[in-house]
C-alpha cells in the first residue's frame, strides 16, 4: 500500500460522512483509466446508461471490472480496498460493484440529491464509495457535494430514476422509504460540504451520505468520475422493493455473506 490513511482521516470520515483524500492515484494508472474510459465511451460494456439531449451528453456505466483489466485492477489490486478497510477497521472486505460518470462539457444537468444504499441489495453499515478525479473538478464542472453527517441520520430516501438515462424506467416504490426533501430549494438550511479535486485525488463517502452534483457549465473541460464501492464485515444480501437490477444476484441467499465472483472478497485479516 502507497496511500496510508491517518487517523484525522479515519475521524472525519466517521464524523461527517464524505472525505477528500489527496494524489491517491498515479499519474500512470490516471493515463491507463483515462485510455479506458475512452475505449468505454467508443464500445461500451453491457450497463451502460448514458444519453445525449439538449442538455448535453453524458456517459454513465457500472460493473465495468468485469469486461475489462484496466477497472479490473484499480479495483482489486490498487490501494483503494486497504483505504476501505482501514477507515472501517474491517478484517474483511468485498468489491461491491464500479461506476463510471462522464459528464461531458456543457452537460448542464444536474444529478440531483439522494443516498445510495437504498439502490443497492445489501444491508449493514461498513459501504463505502471512493469516488476518483480525472479532471480538474470545480463547482464550475460538476463537483460533488454532500450534506455533512447525514450518514446517521437513518433515513432511507426513495431511489428515482437520473436524467434521461436508459437503464431502467422507474424504480419499484418502498413503503418504507421517503421521498427526498427539495434539499436544491432549501440549501441555507443543509450542511453542505464539497472540494475541489485535482486528478487523482478521491472522495469517500459513506453509502448513506446524502450526496448531488451539479451540471457541467464549462464550454471546454470535461468530469470525468470513476468510482468503486466496497462493503465491510456487516454487510449482507438484502433483496428488498426498489433496488437496482443489474445489482442482484441468483447465487446469494437472503441474509447471507456477499462472498461470491460478483462480489469478491479483496482484503481478509484474522
């Protein structure tokens, strides 16, 4: 492991949810991801789910390590499963599944606000994303922005379909999910916490973080954001209303360990 992360690191985290962390990635696997996202956007792997409209274009994608050696290896061989587990003090951790967003100049859409683990079949605590830089990003193109400790707040928000994507139509209602506040019209009244990102730096950020980005307003400067999500020791099969498709998985039992060639297990301590 090249990146050591620190115990502010590991506080701050478990304090407000989302952390940047600095020049986590080589200028070499920059290039080696940068040369495979275009090879993505030239002949994409079977999830994509990106559009152009008059709001611009985008290129969205996930489980791209399965098709590909490059996200392969960033997400099994890199630092970034020994950040997962040490911020967790995790004796295991699973790849969970990777995803690719691309807005590209003048995609002027915004992602609006939600959590993410409602999305996903799994249940427990230790899920975590590691959301990687490619670009100079700013709030000019499309920073990401959290709401500062809003991982404790245990609210599961009801996942709604991003933009005009083609990856699914809608998502099944949960009962015992909420319809998200109008966090965009009521900012003065949130937390709201983001950061500039040089290429290679990282965010993390907790599963339940509530978390939106905005539209790329520049005329000339990509985002590009590569992210993987890992799980730690708590974290289960959970088949529930409103998941997303692509994410469940006919060999996991309800309940059980995520174990399995979808979800490998990358770092084990005794």
């Amino acid at each position: 492991m090249t990146y050591a992360v620190c115990q502010e690191d590991i506080d701050a985290f478990h304090r407000d949810g989302a952390i940047p962390l600095r020049r986590v990635v080589s200028a070499t696997d920059l290039q080696r991801l940068g040369d495979a996202i275009e090879e993505d956007i030239r002949n994409p792997s079977p999830f994509y789910h990106g559009y152009e409209s008059d709001e611009g274009r985008f290129h969205g994608n996930l489980r791209l390590w399965e098709f590909n050696d490059c996200f392969r290896d960033i997400c099994l061989q890199s630092d970034l499963p020994a950040i997962a587990q040490a911020l967790f003090a995790a004796k295991k951790i699973n790849l969970l599944y990777d995803q690719l967003f691309v807005k590209e100049a003048s995609m002027s859409q915004r992602t609006r606000w939600h959590n993410d683990q409602p999305y996903w079949p799994i249940r427990g605590f230790q899920v975590l994303s590691i959301w990687i830089a490619l670009d100079q990003t700013t709030a000019d193109n499309g920073r990401v922005e959290f709401i500062r400790g809003s991982h404790l707040w245990n609210r599961w928000f009801q996942p709604e379909v991003f933009g005009k994507t083609n990856a699914v139509s809608t998502y099944e209602r949960n009962p015992d999910y909420e319809d998200i506040p109008d966090i965009e019209s009521d900012r003065d009244n949130y937390d709201i916490v983001s950061w500039d990102l040089s290429p290679g730096d990282v965010y993390v950020f907790h599963g339940m973080t509530v978390h939106g980005a905005g539209g790329n307003l520049t005329s000339t400067r990509r985002r590009r954001g590569y992210t993987v999500r890992y799980t730690g020791d708590d974290v289960v099969y959970d088949v529930r209303k409103g998941i997303s498709r692509p994410l469940l998985c006919d060999e996991l039992q309800q309940g059980g360990p995520l174990d399995s060639d979808r979800y490998p297990v990358i770092a084990f301590k005794e």
